[in-house]
C-alpha cells in the first residue's frame, strides 16, 4: 500500500514570491505520482504528473515538481506567485499495476494563500 | 461530454432521507471513482469500478452506501437514512483505467443533511 503525507494544511506567500508545496509518499514500489489542484467550488484539476523519465516535470500554470526517489519526496514548486494561484492542492500517488484504494491515494491537501 | 459531469451540484436533504447522486464519465473511460471530501479533510475513497470487474468496495464508511455503475457508464452513488455527518462534496473521477494517466474530476455534488 502508498500513502501521501502533505506539509503544511496552510501555506501563505506574497504575491510573485516563490511557492513550495510539500509532498512525501511512502511505497513499496516505484509510484506514479501526481499534483492536483482545486479552486473554490469546482472539482480537482491536473496539475503535472510524474510517471517515468525526466525527474522534473512541468505542468500547467508555471508550475514544477522534481522527482526525488532518495527522498520519496514530490515537492511542487512555482517561481512567482500569483494571486489566481490561490487554491487547495493535492498531491497524489498510484502504484504502476494493481486498483481499488490503491490506485489513486490522495493527501490531506494544502491551502496556498497568496498575500498581496 | 468533454468531462466528468455530476448532478445534482447542490442536494439539501433531511435526516433520515435518501439520496442519490449522480456521475456520468468522459466517454471511454474505464475506471470511474467516487471520493468524499469533508470541510478540512482530504479526500476519502469511497468505491471503485474498473471495467467489468466486481467493483472495489473497500473505502465505505457503512451499509448504508452503495453505488452501481450501469453498462460501463454512468454511475449512482446511494446513501440510505442519511446522517448529518454525510454532510460533505462528493466527487466523482474517471480515468482510462491505467493509472500513469491520472484521473478526471466531475465539480462534485455539495450534499447538506439538515
């Protein structure tokens, strides 16, 4: 079984600073690994995914997440902030083969608010 | 449709009633999920279908939960005798079943149990 451990339920930036979300898993094998974000009111969209190859992987909005098996972490990260970024992000993770609970395993999520 | 479509986006309902909420997949996926989001929580798995397996339905919280999945299709997610702690958005998601594809969320259904 993965599991998703999220940093931080609230994380606070002024607007154009740098944004870094935090994102450990935990898996018996290799895990697909996934950030999503949801603003106000709507569903969950996808931000990036990371499945194989390039360990840093770029996603819609300016956003990144690098790969990091050493560390079994999945850090999500956006060079300047904007104040449309403020909304709930998720980070997720999914084993190669195998369904049910284990398919798509989602943190606790982490509310980014963005100072003026 | 382009997307996961769920309806209805709003149910108040009274203790004790039931519900039923509804999610019509993007065309051609396979696996379709339901999740509960509470206020302050992640989200919680509640039941899976892929294909034309018996479904995954490991993450209910009671018996009072059931869902079906007709012709590979849509899907209905029941909840009997309804409790104000079923009060939460309930999301649906589909994917085409291989998991390095990630999934797609309907908006969600807000349910309120008064």
């Amino acid at each position: 079984a993965q599991s998703v451990t999220q940093l931080g339920s609230h994380v606070s930036v002024s607007e154009g600073a740098l944004v870094l979300l935090r994102c450990n898993y935990s898996s018996s094998v290799p895990p697909y690994l996934f950030w999503y974000v949801q603003y106000p009111n709507q569903g969950l969209q996808l931000l990036l995914k990371y499945t194989t190859g390039a360990t840093l992987v770029k996603g819609i909005n300016g956003f990144e997440a690098e790969f990091k098996k050493s560390e079994t972490s999945f850090h999500l990260t956006k060079p300047s902030a904007h104040m449309s970024d403020a909304a709930e992000y998720f980070c997720a993770v999914s084993l190669p083969r195998g369904g049910g609970a284990d398919g798509l395993t989602f943190g606790k999520g982490t509310h980014l608010i963005i100072q003026p | 449709g382009a997307g996961v479509s769920q309806s209805p986006s709003n149910k108040v309902t009274e203790k004790g009633k039931d519900v039923e909420l509804r999610c019509d997949p993007i065309s051609g996926h396979t696996a379709l999920y339901w999740y509960r989001q509470s206020l302050g929580q992640g989200l919680e798995f509640l039941i899976y279908f892929q294909g034309n397996s018996a479904p995954d339905k490991s993450g209910l919280p009671s018996d009072r939960f059931s869902a079906e999945r007709t012709g590979g299709s849509v899907s209905t997610l029941t909840i009997q005798r309804t409790q104000q702690e079923d009060s939460a958005v309930y999301l649906c998601a589909s994917s085409l079943g291989r998991f390095d594809q990630g999934a797609f969320f309907g908006q969600g259904t807000r349910l309120t149990v008064v």
